[in-house]
C-alpha cells in the first residue's frame, strides 16, 4: 500500500476546485484543479498554488467494535458515481494536542459522538483520513470525502453536525476544497 | 519546542558509541560516534555510517492519570549524572500496526504493564520517545534513556522485563546503541 501522498492545487489535475471556503482560520489561494499522487516524502514540491501532503496511518481512535462496524458499511473509493469529492484540511489546537490519549477519546466520541455520526452517512459518503501533523506540513489531517452529487445535501449535514460538537472547539483551522471530477 | 530530530552515526559526536547490539531483525553498522540535532525534514542527509530521525509527538497510550503520576516522578535529560544514555530503534509487526487503538493499548498496558514498569524505574533512568513509522523510516520509533552509571543493572533489568511481555512478540526489530558522554 502507498502511504504518502500530495494533493497539488494548480492548473492540471484529474479533479476540477468548483470552489474553496475558508471554515476557521488562515484561507488557502485559488487554482482550478486538483492532483492527488503518491510521493517520498524525499521528493522536492513542485511548483504550486498550494499542495498539502499526508500519511496513510494506523488508526488512533476507533475501537475493534467500532471498526467493525464501520467495515460492514463503508463503501471504498473510486466508485463510477462519486463524481465529487471534498478535501477538508484541518489543524487543531495546541490544547488538544496537550490532552492525553483517553482525554482525547473522550471528547471525539464519548462527547461528540464523531466515529458514529460519520458512520451514519455510510456508505453514500466514503471516506479516507490523511495524517500530517508529524510531517512538519501546517495541517495536522487532511480527509478525503467523496459521494454522488445526489449526497451532496447530506454531506453538508454531515459537517454541520460535526461542527457543532465539542470535539470542534479544538479546530483552529478548517478549509474545505470542493472538487469534481474532470471527465 | 523543536520536533524534528536526526541521531547520526560517524566520527564526531557528543556521545561515545560503546557498542551496538542487535536484539532482533536487522543489525545496524559500527561506528565510534554519534550526534542528536533538530532538523527539518526537508533537510538532505549528511553522509553517515547510519541515521535515524524522529518526531516528538503527542502520546498515544499514555492516561491523563498516568501521565499526572509520571511527570512527579521523572526527571528531566542532561542532568551532569546521567553520563550515559541508549537509543534504542524499535519497529513492530504489521500485527501491530493492524490492531485498533483499543487493542493496542489493552496489550501494551492492561497485558504488559509497560507504562507502569517504566515509571518504576523512575527518576533513575530519563527517557524520551521520538515517533518515526510516519516519516517513512526503517524504525517505528527511537527511545533514548539516561542514566547515571550506577544504574546501568537498574535499567538492564528494565529492559528484560519488558522484553518478557505480550507486547513485544510484536517487536520486529530492535537495536541496542549503548552511549557515554564525551567529555
């Protein structure tokens, strides 16, 4: 399996940026599409309006019960209907980052419940996490959603509710990339 | 606070290399020196008999109340006592790796007591973790302790308790890389 990823912004790319928002802190500049390619993290960045690299990684929070529960639903990447896709970066604060291990559980699922609201948008809306807080990149998670444009209104859903946890008061920056595929 | 380290192997260095013993997997080559510098990843590496870098990162076991017990008990590197140290890389199996998190953490603590073995040698042996699995590195982690010579049989014993538990039938490689202060 690949484990390191870019996702490049600039003028080529297999997926169209319908457009960028700005949730919480600093935005990120305009390009009109998106790449997404394994690197080493040895490679040099080449030239781009913005790119963001990340780390397919072991799991950090979802218990054995919760992951099997999510298997059964989920649905992989790459189906011929999800036309669209999100990449929705995000850096959380240095309070969340001082927590330990259980604290941290604690607030993501015992308090807002975000393993188990993700997993009730499976599997119209799949999904797939990108670590990089330990990559020296200036986000600390980079997550790849895609669907079908019909789930669009329920992917919105989806963020609202999130954002509305207390898991979210930990976020300090958040921007959404909003992406179709350029056939 | 810096992050981002490199332990490199050659012929300078503050630190002695007494000798280097190959505990399982792999072995690593002599050298009679070694550095521990802040880096930036993006830096290239220095021609060296071996390197390894890692990342101080956020803990990924550890309890809020084992945490609060651990920091009354240690003390801090670079007391003038501790004029020897060990770095020890580590790199577990992808049966660990495959586990979720709250099996990870029933093996290494509930099943091996590994946080709290460590903390009975506290504040004789000092200790620091650095995470590399994530950097794309041969090892998933680097462990540095120090010590005063008077507890080299303290932190031995240490090391084979450990060495007796569940966890480390997950352990794939490990290096011993045994230290003085070159004063």
């Amino acid at each position: 399996m690949e484990r390191f990823y870019e996702f490049r912004a600039g003028k080529r790319g297999p997926w169209r940026i319908d457009r960028i928002v700005s949730i919480a802190g600093d935005p990120l500049p305009a390009a009109s599409h998106l790449s997404v390619d394994p690197i080493s993290l040895s490679d040099g960045r080449a030239s781009a309006a913005f790119s963001v690299r990340g780390v397919r990684s072991n799991e950090r929070y979802t218990s054995t019960a919760e992951r099997s529960s999510l298997t059964q639903r989920q649905a992989g990447l790459d189906r011929p209907e999800a036309t669209v896709a999100v990449l929705i970066p995000i850096t959380k604060s240095a309070d969340w980052w001082g927590m330990a291990q259980d604290e941290r559980r604690h607030v993501l699922e015992e308090q807002s419940r975000h393993i188990a609201i993700g997993a009730e948008y499976l599997p119209a809306v799949a999904r797939r996490l990108y670590h990089c807080r330990d990559l020296g990149e200036p986000f600390d998670f980079l997550t790849w959603f895609e669907f079908a444009p019909d789930h669009a209104a329920a992917f919105q859903s989806l963020l609202q509710r999130l954002r509305a946890t207390p898991e979210w008061t930990y976020v300090a920056r958040e921007v959404e990339i909003h992406l179709t595929r350029d056939t």
